[in-house]
C-alpha cells in the first residue's frame, strides 16, 4: 500500500526516473534501508573504543544475547551463521517500520521484496545441507526406504518449496494489511490522532514478524544441519 506522497520517489523523479520510481519504489526503499546499515555499520565501526561507553556496552549486550539464544535454538554449529540470520532480521524489521514514517513505503509490503528474502533463506538452508552433508544430503529427499523413493521425492520438493511460499505470503500480508489499515487512519482521522494507537501496534507486529522470520530460518538451517550427523 502507497502512500499518497513518497519522497524518494519524488526525488528519482527530478532526476527523470519517473517509470523507475512509479514501478519500483519497493526497490528504492530497500536501497535505503541498505544505505543506513552501511552508514550505521561504518559509524559504528569507527567508534569501537577498548573500554566501551554505554552504548556501546548496551549494544554489545544484545547483540551477545541475540547470539546466546541463536546457538540455543541451533547449537554451537549454529554460531557462524549468526552473522546471515541477524542481517535477515534487522532487514526485514527495519523495512517493516519504514512504513510507518510518514512518506516513507515497507519494502516487505511489496511481494517481490518477501520472495527475494525467502530464497535467501531457501539456498542457505540447501547449502548448509550439502556442506555439511555433502552429496549424501541427497538422502533427505529420498527417504529411509530406497523403494519410496518416487513417492518421497515430489513430496519433499513440494515441503521445501512450500517453505518459500509461507516465507514470503506470511510476511507479505502482515506488513501490506498493516500499512493498509494506517492509510485508511490517516484518511478518515487522521487529524483526530486516531493511526497513532495503530504505529504502536505497527511497531510490535514489525518486530514479531522479523522475529517469527528469523526463527524459521534457524529451524530450517538447523534442520540442514542435523541432516549431516
């Protein structure tokens, strides 16, 4: 759902990208959110001191604490993909709360933005699979029992693939009726205060939905692990 003023797209307009801005504002709002990880990260960066501030300390704890849980749920193994599953979940809450700025479009309100986080997801599990499994990860799709194996195959393809599908439609939905809900707030009463009960809501289900995204993708790379054992 757009909003009736998009800045940036206005912006990409000035410079005569008026098809671009008018087709693909998903895309431009996910460079956005992109560009402020890489500002965020080298700002960051910069201020790393031997003995931390308080925020620095605060941030560390966090960022110690999202990575304790991570290995609980996925164990030691699941350490080194820490780094892919935290970019997954700052991505995806941070582009569910740009549309809750004034302005400003979710890019996971746009189904191809979904899709695209949802195969990452796919190809890591798979790849996990086989780096840990090797070709024998090929077994997973076969079954236990070899004669099975015309019936299990379809059926496993079908699982995985649906995993995609889920991905991709639950985040998709919760984010576009979100943002719907606040644009028809913001046209009926919005001079009555009446969306701003509805952002605070906004900003919780932004951040269970980065959670609940998160937390499949560990179960489904988890998943890929334990196959190798």
């Amino acid at each position: 759902m757009e909003h009736p003023i998009l800045f940036l797209s206005l912006l990409f307009e000035t410079f005569g990208l008026e098809d671009f801005a008018h087709h693909y504002p998903h895309v431009i709002y996910s460079w956005l959110v992109v560009l402020g990880f890489i500002c965020a990260g080298w700002i960051a960066g910069k201020g790393v001191q031997i003995i931390p501030n308080r925020i620095q300390n605060f941030i560390e704890v966090v960022i110690d604490g999202i990575e304790n849980f991570q290995v609980e749920m996925m164990g030691e193994e699941g350490r080194r993909y820490f780094p892919l599953i935290a970019t997954i979940g700052l991505y995806v809450f941070a582009c569910n709360l740009l549309g809750l700025v004034p302005g400003m479009l979710s890019p996971t309100a746009n189904i191809n933005t979904t899709l695209s986080v949802a195969l990452v997801t796919f190809c890591a599990t798979h790849y996990v699979g086989i780096r840990y499994h090797g070709i024998k990860y090929i077994k997973h799709f076969t079954g236990s029992i070899l004669p099975m194996a015309p019936l299990m195959i379809p059926i496993e393809i079908i699982g995985h693939l649906s995993r995609v599908l889920s991905l991709t439609l639950r985040l998709f939905g919760n984010i576009m009726g979100e943002d719907l809900v606040l644009a028809i707030l913001f046209l009926l009463a919005g001079k009555f205060l009446a969306p701003v009960p509805m952002m605070f809501l906004g900003i919780f289900t932004s951040f269970v939905q980065a959670l609940i995204f998160s937390l499949l993708s560990m179960l489904y790379i988890s998943g890929a692990i334990e196959e190798a054992h």
